[in-house]
C-alpha cells in the first residue's frame, strides 16, 4: 500500500579513500540509525562495502529511506562505482549502481555475493548491490529478462518464439517484497518477489479468487525463490478513474455501493487464511514512524494515536469476514467502460478481518489526495462524504471515521516531504474529531516510548 519515504542530498556527495571504518555510538532509537544512514558519513560505510568487491565510491546520494520502528532501518542510495577494467591494468570505468544498508538482524550467512557484512562490536549492517536482496533470493531472476522468459516459457504461457524484452521495477521494499513489469512483443506481465516462505499462501490466495464475481490477476508461473508471475488484469483503476473524471465528475464517479459489493464478493474460504493486524490496531507503530522518519508534532501524533486505540479498543468492529486487507483506489480495477469494480489486486493480504478496516482503509486514502494535489482531486471531498454516509449504514460510523485516522496515520511516514506528511495529519485530526472520539489526555506520548513499541509489518 504504501511505499517509502525518500530523503536525497542536494548534491550527490564525492568520497575520497577510506580510511579505517568506524560505525556510530551504539544507538539508542530508531532516530540514531536515521541519522547514521542518512548523514555524509555514510559515504564512508559505502566505501568500505565497495571496497570488499573490488570497487572504489565516486559519489553517492541517499534515494530511500525505509523505517520500521522497533525493527530495522534500510536506506537506498544510488552511487557512482569506479571498477578495474581488468586486474592490473590500471584502467578503470565508473558505473552507476544502487546500494542498499540494513540495520536489520540477518543471519551470519547472509553475507554472499554482491551482500557485505560490517560490524563493529554489537553495531551490524548489511550493504548489498541490487538485486541481491539477502531476503529476496529471487529478486535477481526476477530481473532478468533471460530467466522470466525461460520460466514463462517452461510454464507455457509465451508463445513460440515469444521472449520477455524489457522488466522495469514498480515497487519495491527491501527485504520484503517487489513488484515488477515484464513486456514481450505481445503481453505484459506482472512479477511478484516475495520471501520464499510466502509465496505458496501468495499463490493460494490468487486461486481462492479465480471464480469469484470480483477476481485477482492470474497466476501464470511460480517458484519457491519467491518469484510469482502474474497477468495484466484488464481495466481502469480507481484512481486513474477519479483522476479522468475531474474535480467536477469526482463526487459521482463511483456509487460507494459498488465497493461494498466488491467486499461482498470475496470468498468465504478467505477466513481461513491467516489473519493479519488492520493498520488501525498498529496504531502506535505508526505514530512512532510518523515521528522517526518526518518528527512530526508529538503531541498531535499522540493525541491521534491514543484515539484511534480507544476507539478500536471500545467500539464493536463486527464481525470477522473475508477482507481485503488493503482496499483502496489503485488495488480496484473498475470493468473497461463501466464503474463496476472487476478485478482486485494486491491480494497478499487476503483473509479474515472486520469490514470496517476495508472500508477505513479506502477512506484513508481518498481523504488524502486532495492534500497530494489540490487541483487535480478538489472533487475527492464530496466522494469521500458520500462513501462516509453509505459505509456508516453497514458498519459503526465512529469506528469507521477513527480507524479511517489510524490508517491516515500510517500514510504519513510514505509522504514525500513533512509538509505533506503534516497535512495528511491534520487529515487524521479531522476523521478522528469527526468520530467523536472521547476527550483525551493533552500530554503527548514519549517518542521514546513509541519508538520502543515494536509490532509485526503487513507482509
């Protein structure tokens, strides 16, 4: 759902010869990782990762910044790499990469090729070159165009002669998942990188979804490394419905009636799946990402995420169905030439649930475009008001308004800039205060607390 936060240097930062490497005081928060990784010496712990695989840094700017409060950080950065043409030689090429840092916990054989260990002390972090995701063994296929096409082929899903051309990435989260876009002369796929141990609950739940009135791509390959190909599903999403209709068409341009019936088509056999926490029952992980990554007001974070909890913790959320788990504009692909939603995607999450968060969640979503661009969705409000009153009549109002808040809360550590991210808070403000939350205590919570919450992540 959400992707991932980006801070970049001004100017790409040029680095010298290393001298011996020296990891920061033992951090006491997330926020000390932060600023390890983030800061111009960094460039050092890039250096010294290059320099095990034979290669010198010329420059290098920080392009990401993934934040998982009480877990790890990971930081993306693209570089200039200088490398030896050929041994003793002394001629050399410069070569753009993409590095990425963890801080996460991985074990001592994570380390392998284009993957450095470096520790000092109890102090460890992991540098790898893209794609060698030490967590993503299939990334690397997943990459190459050879490799899709002899899978597709294995599997007979190309035609004869039919060869995949060109993969681009669309979304990525290191350690966790990808999503890339393969194209051949003919079609274009879709290919999914999960963790190994996740990619046959990935396939079961496509499947579960292959006859029912709203269905999921279809699954044309798979392997235990992770790699799951997919169908391009036919339709519009959502949002790029809301974006054609205009300000003027945007308060029509879907009947809230047609998402729920979207929810009602989902299989029963769903709720036997594992269940997955709703974003609003992590509330408290989110407000210390909201302040790790953009430190945003503590007391406004606070004042929302002791909301939402109280609300989760008192209203009745109803009972457990068969959900999305991330339901909102660009996972709903509307039917070509109709606003009949067809197809759902990003069903990773697929399972049991309570109505209510499907719903909050595409609320969440919608009340924040207008603050992404102003002028392109000014017509989102008025959509949002009418999804409020239609989804108040099949689930609690205030609960679907504060929890609506939590997951607003959630978005904001992928906002761009803290401007936005202190936007889309005053959007949780708003859901929140229009749920008639009950008076809370004004002292905000500590950041050290929230950041010493830790909680599983949505996979």
């Amino acid at each position: 759902m959400r992707e991932l936060s980006s801070r970049s240097h001004r100017r790409p930062t040029r680095t010298g010869l290393p001298g011996p490497m020296t990891l920061a005081a033992p951090a006491p928060d997330q926020r000390a990782w932060l600023d390890l990784l983030t800061a111009p010496e960094a460039g050092e712990l890039l250096a010294v990762a290059l320099g095990a695989d034979g290669a010198s840094l010329d420059t290098w700017r920080v392009h990401q910044v993934h934040a998982r409060p009480g877990a790890e950080v990971t930081v993306g950065y693209d570089v200039v790499a200088r490398r030896a043409l050929a041994p003793r030689s002394g001629a050399s090429v410069d070569a753009s990469e993409y590095l990425l840092a963890t801080t996460a916990p991985l074990s001592p054989d994570a380390a392998g090729p284009g993957v450095v260990r470096l520790a000092d002390g109890p102090r460890v972090v992991h540098v790898w070159r893209h794609p060698a995701d030490p967590l993503l063994p299939g990334l690397a296929a997943a990459c190459d165009g050879h490799e899709l096409t002899r899978r597709l082929d294995a599997a007979g899903a190309l035609a004869p002669g039919e060869t995949v051309d060109a993969v681009e990435m669309v979304a990525y989260r290191p350690l966790r998942r990808a999503v890339l876009r393969a194209r051949t002369a003919a079609r274009t796929v879709y290919v999914k990188v999960v963790r190994p141990d996740r990619t046959r609950s990935l396939v079961r739940r496509h499947d579960l979804l292959r006859t029912t009135a709203v269905r999921a791509p279809r699954c044309l390959a798979w392997d235990d490394d992770g790699v799951v190909v997919l169908a391009e599903a036919r339709g519009t999403s959502l949002a790029q419905h809301l974006t054609d209709a205009g300000p003027t068409g945007q308060p029509t341009a879907i009947d809230p009636r047609e998402l729920v019936r979207a929810l009602d088509a989902l299989p029963a056999r769903a709720t036997t799946l594992r269940r997955r926490p709703a974003w609003s029952e992590r509330v408290e992980h989110y407000a210390a990402s909201a302040l790790a990554v953009h430190g945003l007001d503590g007391a406004r974070v606070g004042r929302v995420a002791r909301g939402v909890r109280a609300a989760v913790d008192a209203l009745d959320p109803g009972p457990v169905v068969a959900t999305h788990g991330d339901f909102y504009e660009a996972n709903l692909l509307l039917e070509p030439g109709s606003s009949h939603v067809g197809v759902l995607l990003d069903v990773d999450t697929l399972g049991p649930g309570h109505r209510v968060d499907d719903l909050a969640c595409l609320v969440a979503h919608l009340a924040v475009l207008p603050a992404l661009a102003p002028d392109v969705y000014a017509g989102v409000p008025a959509l949002v008001e009418r999804c409020l009153v239609v989804f108040g009549e099949d689930v609690d109002p205030a609960g679907l308004r504060a929890r609506a808040a939590g997951v607003v809360l959630s978005l904001t550590t992928g906002a761009a800039t803290r401007d936005l991210a202190d936007a889309w808070l005053g959007v949780a403000e708003a859901l929140l205060d229009a749920a008639g939350a009950p008076a809370l205590a004004s002292a905000p919570l500590p950041e050290s607390t929230l950041i010493g919450s830790s909680s599983r992540s949505h996979a």
